[in-house]
C-alpha cells in the first residue's frame, strides 16, 4: 500500500473511530437515497468479527455493525457466483434469469438477459447515476456484454473470476459502444476498484447514485496488496480481508467527508461463502455445496445514519432477492410492473426489526430447489457424498434442523417432529414444482467442455 492510501485507511479508521458511538445523526434530506453495495466473493460468515468470536479482525466493519444493521440470518441468492449475482442486480431466483446453472467460463456464450431489469435499471426513472467498479461475471460474450448494457452508466473491472485466465481490465460508457482494455496488476485490483468507485461518488455527490462496488476478493488465489501483512495465522488469506476491511473504511470515511452519510445507504455482504480457504463460521458446507447454510448464509450490514438505526441486530430470514425491491421502496418508486420477483421490501425489518416478509427462502443446488428454509426451519432433501449428490429418499430417515436451536445444522429432529418435517417438505416439493419449467434440458457446451477435459484425470 503506498503512503497515500495508508493515511487514508488510517484517517478512515480515526474518523470512524471518532463517530462510532454517535446514533442517527442529522436527519436526512427529502431526496432519494444513494445507494452501495460492497459485494466480496466468497466472504464467509466466519471470516469477519461481526458473529462473534473466531472471526478475522475487521474493525471498519464493526464500526459500521454498532452504527448500522447487522442480519444474522442473510441468504446470499445462490451458493455460486454468477447465480447469486444475478439474484442480487434482479430481484428474482437466478433460474428465473437462465443462470441458475454453475458459473459462467471464459468460452461460456451465457449470459445476463437483455430483457431482465437489475436494479441500475429499476433506478432510472428518478434520475440516477449508476455504475458497476469489480468483478461482473455475468456475461462476457454477445449481448450480454458490457454491464453497461444493463442500466449502469459506468463500468471498470473484470469479466470473471481473478482466477480465470486470460484476464483483462476493462471500462465502458453507457452511450459508446467503445469498450477500453488494459493489463491487470492482481495486487493492485481492489485498490483500483475502489479508486474508480470513489472517483464516481465525488463525481455525483450532488444527485441520487447506485454503485455497486463487486470486489474480486477473498476468492483465490490471494493477491495481498504490499501494505497488508501477509504473516498472521491466517496468511494471504487474512490480509486480503484486512485489505476489504481498510477499502471499506475509506469509503465510510469519503461519505462522511463528502457530507453524504445521512444520504447513503450502503450494504455490505458476500455472494456466497467460502471456499477452499475462509470460514463459513460453524456451519456445514461451503460455496456450491448444496442446501446446507455455509454456501449460502453470509456476512450482511445495512449502514444509513438518520434511516436505520444503529447497533441493531435482526434474525429475520432475508436475501440477496430483497436488495432491489427494498432499493426501489426506499427511493420511492412503486414495485416493478410486468415481472415476477422473488424478493420483497425489507425496509420494515431494517428499521423496526420486523418479521421476515417471506414464509420460506428457497435454496438451489444449481437449477434445483434443494432445501426450504422458514424462521424457524430448515429441510434438506440432498447431500453430496464421495463424489455422489444423494437424495435423501434413499435413506430411512429425513433432515430437518431447528434454527432456533441448531444454528449449525448438525442434528436433524425430524423424528421428533413428524408434522413439521411433513410440512416442510411440502413446500419444498412446491417450490420444486413452480421452478420446474424453467430448468435446462441440458447442461452448458462450456461444461460438456470442462468435463471432457476433466474426464482423464484420476487420483
């Protein structure tokens, strides 16, 4: 980290410092909201010091947890990346949107439909800036491609994943069909995306904007940036996290200094969980396997002076799907006319502390509903075992865990709990069933691909 960016974390860390045990602050204005979503990739539940003991220090986001809301029960949209980010920017269950399969590769011809509406869409019409600075992964090739095709007016980052090769930067200008390109400095990546989104708030501090800040971190390989250590127990890993940790301090620290804090809503979670590397805090499973809440539950802080309250803690079941319709709310523009969301407005749960809108959260191995999930319940109808994904049908027993008990999902109680474990899966034969039609008969040319070359390979 260079001079310049050291003073600035450490001014970020001293301001908030100097304010994290003021409440709401100055009422805010009558204009709409700005909005920012810091996304990481594979941040897990476990991985930051929010949930408790055991977590990797990250006191910018603490700071941010005591002055804001902190959500003990978000689902990320999907257990994988390009699904959950489709989930998030649309309001809808990524099989909805034709990317509820796996994750998009670099000769991958799939893509984010033209005709879905994210949220830099949705905001237009009350006259938004918006724009994307990271990771997109949502379609590289064809139509899909560049996000600025998708309501953002502005895009710099990368396609895919930064471990996916061959991997360029580029930057696009709604309006211009020109798409710039440039090398990437991996260690480097985090600060430009950031670097780029600060840039766009100064730029726009005078009417309402959407940044979505889709930081190519934790996922590995770990590029730790040379102002972060690297020496903890937790090694590249644990510096790449204080590295999100200083990022997000400094975009705190820039709202502030801007006089924008009692006009933002910013949200910080990750798309799913961990992965090889990381924690999922306790819970079964990482990202991509499966129903269990270790793929899917995630790190999630709303922070909005004068609109939400601080220190707050809310159980209440949300998801990713909740982002765009609550977005919409809290800008005052009526829901979506003429499509079909899964996610619901979740301002009352942020500000009241309210019950979930939602009776049940779907959760999807790829394309099929594999567990429910109520307040209260969880019901698994599959396992991955030895290579093998199993439906529970073939065992003589069932697996229903009871979140107000077993938050880590290690014992089932379905034998003493008959009834419940009936009605549980009820719904998730339901949801099987409305999401049916919207499966692929077949699986991506670019996997077929994959597997092929994969085929030779023994242990």
């Amino acid at each position: 980290m260079d001079r310049r960016r050291l003073l600035a974390a450490g001014g970020a860390t001293a301001l908030l410092a100097g304010t994290a045990a003021r409440s709401a602050g100055p009422a805010p204005s009558k204009r709409p909201p700005n909005f920012i979503v810091v996304l990481c990739d594979d941040l897990g539940y476990g991985d930051v010091s929010i949930y408790g003991p055991g977590g990797l220090p990250t006191p910018n986001l603490e700071r941010m947890a005591r002055e804001g809301v902190v959500a003990t029960d978000y689902y990320a949209p999907a257990n994988l990346c390009s699904p959950s980010r489709a989930g998030l920017l649309t309001g809808r269950y990524p099989v909805r949107t034709g990317l509820g399969y796996e994750v998009i590769m670099q000769q991958d011809d799939r893509g984010l439909p033209l005709s879905e509406v994210t949220i830099g869409k949705a905001l237009k019409p009350a006259g938004y800036a918006t724009a994307l600075f990271g990771k997109w992964h949502l379609g590289h090739l064809g139509a899909a491609w560049p996000p600025t095709k998708h309501g953002f007016d502005q895009f710099f980052g990368i396609p895919y994943s930064h471990d996916m090769a061959p991997l360029s930067l580029f930057e696009s200008h709604a309006g211009s069909d020109e798409v710039a390109r440039s090398p990437v400095d991996y260690p480097q990546l985090q600060q430009q995306f950031y670097d780029h989104a600060e840039r766009f708030i100064e730029a726009n501090k005078d009417r309402p904007f959407f940044v979505e800040l889709a930081l190519s971190a934790p996922h590995l390989p770990e590029y730790p940036h040379p102002g972060f250590k690297a020496d903890t127990y937790a090694g590249p890993y644990g510096a790449v996290v204080a590295e999100i940790d200083s990022i997000l301090g400094r975009l705190l620290a820039k709202l502030r200094a801007l006089k924008l804090e009692n006009d933002t809503v910013v949200v910080f979670t990750s798309d799913n969980g961990p992965w090889f590397e990381g924690s999922p805090g306790g819970m079964r499973e990482r990202k991509g396997g499966g129903g269990y809440d270790g793929g899917y539950r995630v790190p999630f802080v709303a922070w909005a002076p004068g609109r939400l309250p601080a220190g707050r803690r809310v159980k209440s079941i949300i998801s990713g799907v909740d982002i765009l319709p609550t977005f919409l709310a809290m800008a005052g523009l009526p829901p979506l006319a003429g499509v079909e969301l899964d996610g619901r407005d979740i301002t009352a749960v942020l500000t009241k502390g309210a019950p979930s809108p939602h009776e049940a959260l779907v959760l999807f191995d790829n394309e099929t509903p594999i567990a429910i999930r109520t307040q209260d319940w969880k019901y698994v109808d599959a396992i991955y075992y030895r290579d093998h994904k199993l439906p529970m049908m073939l065992f003589p027993y069932q697996e229903l865990y009871d979140h107000r008990a077993d938050r880590t999902e290690n014992y089932s109680v379905a034998v003493g709990n008959p009834e419940v474990a009936k009605a549980m899966k009820a719904r998730l034969d339901a949801a099987k069933a409305t999401f049916a039609h919207y499966k692929h008969a077949d699986i991506p040319q670019a996997f077929k691909t994959l597997n092929a070359q994969f085929a030779h390979i023994q242990d």
